[in-house]
C-alpha cells in the first residue's frame, strides 16, 4: 500500500510541483548520470593517454566511429522507450508504459545482436577505412576486441537507466550510474598501473563496470513494488509500440548515426591534408582530446535536457502547456550558461585542458589553436541540444530529427569536404564552428514558430 500511495505522489508532484524545484529533482540526478557516463570514456582516456602513450589516445580515438555506431542503435530503443513511458505515465496508462517496456527490451536483444556480429567480424578493415596507420592500429584493435562484445551491456545500463528516470526514480538511477563510474575508475587504475594491461586493461574495466551497472538496473525493473516492471503478461510484442518507440527514438538515433559517419570524415580528413603519417596520428589524438572535453559539457547539457524530459512529457500528456513551456525555457537557461563556462575555459587555457590527456608536447601544442578554433561558437550548443530533446520529449520527432541533422549534415558534412580544399588541415577544425552557429539560428527559428502556435492556441 505504501508503495502505490508512493506512486501516487510521484505522479502527482509531475503535474503541481514548481517547475524549478521539479526541474532539480529531476536534472540533478540526471546530470551526475550523464556525466558519469561520460566518466567511462573519459576516463579511458586520461589513463590511456598518460600511462600509455600519445598514439595508443590516438588509436583510442579511431574507434569512437564504431562506438557511436552501436550506441546509436541503444539510443533507438532507449531515448524511444523513456519518452513514451513518459508520456503514458501521464495519461495514467500504466498498463501501456509496461508493454513499451517489455517491447523494448526485446528490442535491445535482437537490434545488439544484429550489429554487434558484423562490427566484432570487420575490425581490422573498418578501423582501416577510419584512417588507422600501422602504429595506431594494433591499439584500437586490442581495445575494441573487448569493448564491442561489452556493448550489450553498455546499452542495456545506459538505454534502462534512461527508462528509470522517466518512471519516477531520478536518484535510483544517478546511484546507479556513480557506482558503475566509481568502479570503472578504480579498475582502470588497477589494470593500466598495477596488472600493466595497457589499453586492454581499460577496456575491460569499462566491460565489467558496465556489467554491474547493467544488473542493478535490471533487478530495478523485475522488483515488483516499482511503477513501471517486467510482466510476463506484457512480454507480447506489439508492432505498434515498436513503431511508437523507434519514431522518437530515431531522433538521437540519426544525430548518433551521422556523428559517426562525422567522425569517419575528420579521421580521413586528416590523413589527406596532413603533411605526414605522424602529423595525421597527432591530429586525430587532438581531436579525440576535443572531443572527451567537449563530450564532458555536452553530457551535463544532456543531462539537464534529460531532467526536463519526463517533466515536459508528462505534463504534454496532462495537457498542461503552460509547465511545459516554462519547464523548457528554465532548462534553457541552465544550458546556455554551461556552454558559456565549458567555452571560457577553453579560450583562456586549451593547453591545460590538453595536458590532463596526454604528456606530448606536440599534442598540446597543436591544442592551443586548435581547441579555440573549434570550440569558438560552442556557447551555443546548450541551446540548440535542449531544444532538439524538447521537440523529442513531446513526441514531435520529426522536427527533433531535422535538428538533430541540421549540424550534421546541412553544415558540418559539407564544411569538412568544402573548406581543407582551401585551408588545408585547419579548415577541419574551422568547420566545427560555423556548423555550431548555423544549428543553433535553425533552433530558435524552430521553437519560436512553435512557442507562438502554442501561446496562440492556448492563451498563454
């Protein structure tokens, strides 16, 4: 009895909470989630870089194009799954939120299997293909011969992580996530430093985090005192809740799906336009050292936008326009707020940032441009990634799908095939930018048009 009255109440505090302190509630635990995911990677990273060499973070960044890929995949069902849980919560259809789940876990199975396979079969001539020279190649292949059989594990934490916060169990969730951050740090250092394993050593602690955490989201799910479980009544699969789920999925899906093929260009990029092998191995280490730092803010913005989520899905479903429109402009805010630091902070030092990576001078000179270059427009990016989860988190995914493409294929794409014909190596890095700023403008025009349709048809 207990338990339903909790219930209850968590449902309740969805549609009359203040927004602000519904919004921490929610982001808080979220945020730590998100950056604790981020954590995993990071990690890797720090301890790949500094205790085993400049080419072995290089080697490391070659395989984020495989990496995205099967996360895009988990996002599908994942991102899909919470916000239509969401939005069934909100219209008191238990019933509905517990066959999305059991459809989506079926899902996660089939889709992990039918991807994994092929990526596990052709490392070698993939990681070719994504620009791997003979000194980068055996680091990638070692960490990847782990990570990519790891990834079921991967998806089913991080993708039912994401379920459970939008079930009502925001603190749940962030616990779950820090233990498994918590453990992959401590196995990092243990394997790189005391079993000197090198980068295997961080693939599996990585591996094995991820299997804990991935247990004790799962037991969350078979308990049967939670609002949204297992059933066996509900283990039907239905096309329609499938369908449901990947049209909100496939927002976060593409926007995974073309960073990837994103990240197959830069690689490629800089093995053309570099002056030599050495040169490209260098950049590309560079690169990936952007990318975890931008990957840390991004994740707190992801994080933020995660909070708003079930918020903002829920009071959709409440037919509540007026907590979804100020639920979205407060997280907004917060966002934008946290480019401008994450942007700050790399203007004023891009070498101690750089240093936290890596030991080779080399790498971090070439930081010191190249980091302010393609971090300049960054403090936009906050607002233009809580509008894409807005547009998604109110089953719009249409919209979310345009958006989440507009940086990536409408500027970005054609930027870095356009610009290095001109400006040899740092076209690549100038393009970043530009794709930053020309996202964002789509953005605001986006949620303008619809914050009046919405202020019209409502009397906001």
């Amino acid at each position: 009895m207990t338990k339903v009255v909790d219930n209850q109440k968590r449902t309740e505090e969805l549609r009359t909470k203040p927004v602000s302190k519904l919004l921490m509630a929610y982001a808080l635990p979220a945020v730590i989630g998100t950056v604790v995911n981020a954590l995993y990677n990071i990690a890797d990273r720090i301890f790949i870089g500094q205790g085993v060499g400049a080419m072995a973070i290089a080697g490391l960044t070659l395989t984020f194009p495989i990496m995205i890929f099967l996360q895009a995949f988990g996002m599908l069902v994942g991102a899909g799954a919470s916000v239509r849980v969401s939005i069934a919560l909100g219209k008191d259809d238990h019933k509905e939120a517990e066959k999305i789940l059991a459809n989506a876990i079926m899902l996660t199975i089939l889709i992990s299997a039918a991807t994994i396979v092929p990526c596990f079969i052709y490392l070698e001539p993939l990681l070719r293909l994504f620009g791997a020279s003979d000194e980068t190649m055996p680091y990638a292949l070692e960490y990847l011969k782990i990570i990519v059989p790891g990834n079921i594990f991967a998806t089913l934490s991080f993708g039912y992580n994401a379920i459970m916060r939008a079930s009502g169990y925001p603190q749940k969730a962030m616990y779950y996530m820090v233990l498994g951050a918590v453990l992959n740090l401590v196995l990092d250092a243990l394997f790189i430093y005391g079993f000197n394993w090198g980068i295997e050593g961080a693939a599996w602690a990585t591996v094995i985090s991820m299997f804990v955490t991935m247990i004790f989201v799962m037991l969350h799910f078979a308990n049967k005192h939670s609002l949204v479980r297992f059933r066996a009544s509900a283990m039907i699969p239905s096309k329609k809740v499938i369908l449901s789920i990947m049209s909100i999925g496939v927002a976060p899906f593409a926007m995974q799906l073309v960073g990837s093929a994103v990240q197959i260009v830069v690689n490629r990029s800089f093995v053309h336009y570099a002056s030599s092998t050495h040169e490209s191995d260098i950049a590309i280490g560079v690169y990936g050292i952007i990318n975890s730092y931008a990957m840390l803010v991004v994740m707190f913005v992801i994080g933020m936008s995660q909070g708003m989520q079930p918020i903002v899905g829920f009071n959709y479903g409440a037919k509540l326009p007026g907590r979804v429109h100020d639920t979205y402009m407060l997280t907004c805010k917060v966002n934008s707020l946290a480019t401008f630091i994450g942007w700050t902070l790399v203007m004023v030092m891009p070498g101690v940032l750089t240093a936290c990576f890596t030991t080779s001078p080399e790498m971090i000179e070439m930081s010191k441009i190249a980091m302010r270059v393609a971090f300049s427009a960054f403090l936009f990016v906050g607002f233009q990634i809580t509008t894409t989860q807005f547009f998604q988190s109110i089953g719009m995914p249409g919209k979310a799908i345009f958006m989440s493409l507009s940086r990536q294929v409408l500027s970005l794409l054609p930027l870095l095939i356009i610009l290095p014909r001109f400006m040899g190596m740092v076209g690549i890095w100038v393009a970043m930018p530009i794709s930053d700023f020309i996202a964002a403008v789509i953005a605001l025009i986006l949620v303008i048009m619809h914050i009046k349709t919405l202020k019209i048809s409502n009397n906001l």
